[in-house]
C-alpha cells in the first residue's frame, strides 16, 4: 500500500521546466562585478565618443580656429582637461580620438576574428597535409615580428584610416587561428562529429552545424581579445607617429604629443587620455573573461 502511495504521489508532482540556456550564461556573466562595471565603462564611453562630439562640438580640426584659444592651458571652468600645444580642447580631443579609436578596435578585431576563425575551422577539421601545411604558414607568420611587420606595410602603402583597418585586422589573426583549429581537432574526433560523417554530412556541414557551435566559448573570448588588442595597437602606431592622419587622430596620436609637453610639466596632455586608453583595454579583457565563463559548457546546469 505505502508503495501506492508513494507512485501517487510521484504521479501529482509537476517536473521543473529547464532554464533556458541564455539565461544561465546571462546570470553567470552578471556574477561577474568587474564585467559589468567593465561594459558600463565601455558602453558610456562609447557614447560619449560618438554622441558628445556632435552634441557640445569643439574645434578639433582647423588648427587656424584654434588661435584665439590659449595653448597648454591648464584645466578650468572654460577647459575640464586644459588645452594641448594647438589649443585644442583636451576632453573634446579625448571623444574625438576614441571615435576613430573604438571605430577601428571594433571593425578591424572583427576581421581579425572572422578569419581567423574559418582559418582555424578548416586548417583543425580537414587535418593531414592541409593541416600541415596551412600551420607551417601560421608559424612562418608568427616569427616575423608585428609590430615592425605593421610599420613596414604602412610605411609602403601609406595610413589611410580604411588601410589602418584592414592591415592589422588581417595581420592579427594568426594567434586566434592556431586557438579555433585546436577546438576543431578535438571535436572532429567526437562521437557526434563521427555519426554526422558516417550519415552522408558534408565536412561544411560538420563544421557549420558542430565545430563552430561547440567552439563559440573560445570564439568570443577571443573576439573580445582581438578588439583589445586593435586598439592597442592602432595607438602604438600612433605613438610612433604612423597612426591616422591629421586632422583626425587617436588615443596613441594624442599622447605622442602629450608625452612632449609633459617635461614642461603640462600633465593633462597625458594623463586624462592614458587612463582613458588604459581603462578600456583592460575593461575588455574583463568582458571576455565573463564572456568565456558564460559560455563554458561545464558551468550551465544540465
């Protein structure tokens, strides 16, 4: 009779629907506090950086204009950050520059991450001599050393604002593909990969439907990374003097600049734009670490 009971029981009660696969990775992201501070920080900026400069214009690009407005002055009612050399205002000229900066980080880390993504796919899932042969090419690019690789291309072509996104995002791939073909060497061996190949499944149709869903974690971490890393170096070669051209600039154009005024003591030249440029690199690198943890596997309920 207990056992009757107990089966009527079991019987009344009502299964717990499974959450939602989304949900699980948008509360494992919002676990992560400096990931959501990092995407306030990002998100504002990037606001400011397109929005304030059409919204509270300032001269940034007819030096002539500029005349009238004191050089190196130092911040006041009139200029929060002060003045550069030009007189151009500092926190206009700090919106102004991550326009440009932030516009290409974004444009040429995805191209970055797009081909380095079918790279990767294709080089990890066909395997045997393409294999070989496409990571003989990889590891011959690697050992030539970027940044001096960047400057020797644009020094030949020139540093249009268009070429600026198209050579590092197309020389910047190289790392992220050996990261995916690692994830389509393993998965192609899997029980599931197998049975799609032994059903008659086209080698596009096992990556398109199994490598690629099964490696988005690595993806989007690596994504976010090749964003990061766009602007990174997009202001190394402004520091350099190879960054976009005048009368636009960068965050890296900005402190070249600022770097030699600052013996004279004119530290808002430097400071204000560095931590701006620091703040982001590091805000994104936080975003891709939550993103990662999001997507992993292991950490969804089942």
């Amino acid at each position: 009779m207990s056992i009757v009971a107990d089966n009527r029981g079991l019987v009344g009660q009502e299964e717990t629907p499974p959450v939602p696969m989304w949900r699980q990775r948008l509360k494992i992201f919002m676990a992560n506090k400096l990931a959501i501070a990092s995407c306030v920080y990002v998100i504002v900026l990037a606001l400011a950086c397109y929005l304030v400069p059409h919204i509270h214009p300032t001269n940034q690009t007819n030096q002539a204009l500029a005349f009238g407005t004191p050089e190196n002055a130092a911040p006041s009612g009139s200029h929060w950050f002060g003045t550069d050399s030009n007189g151009f205002d500092e926190l206009g000229r700090i919106f102004f520059a991550g326009e440009y900066s932030l516009t290409l980080g974004f444009l040429a880390g995805f191209i970055t991450i797009f081909v380095g993504t079918l790279y990767g796919m294709i080089s990890g899932f066909l395997g045997g001599v393409v294999d070989a042969v496409m990571m003989r090419m990889i590891d011959a690019f690697l050992s030539i050393p970027y940044i001096f690789l960047l400057i020797s291309l644009i020094t030949i072509f020139g540093r249009s604002t268009a070429f600026l996104i198209l050579v590092i995002g197309l020389t910047g791939w190289w790392g992220n593909a050996r990261i995916i073909r690692g994830d389509a060497l393993l998965i192609r061996h899997l029980d599931y990969a197998n049975a799609s190949t032994s059903m008659g499944a086209s080698k596009w149709h096992v990556i398109r439907r199994h490598v690629f869903p099964n490696s988005i974690s690595n993806i989007v971490t690596v994504a976010t990374f090749s964003v990061a890393d766009a602007i990174l170096f997009l202001s190394a070669l402004g520091f350099l003097g190879l960054g976009i051209q005048t009368p636009q600039t960068d965050w890296g154009t900005m402190l070249q600049a600022g770097t030699e005024q600052l013996q004279n003591g004119f530290w808002w030249e430097v400071f204000p734009v560095a931590i701006v440029f620091i703040l982001v690199v590091v805000a994104i690198n936080y975003i891709g670490d939550a993103l990662r943890d999001a997507f992993e596997v292991r950490l969804l309920e089942r």
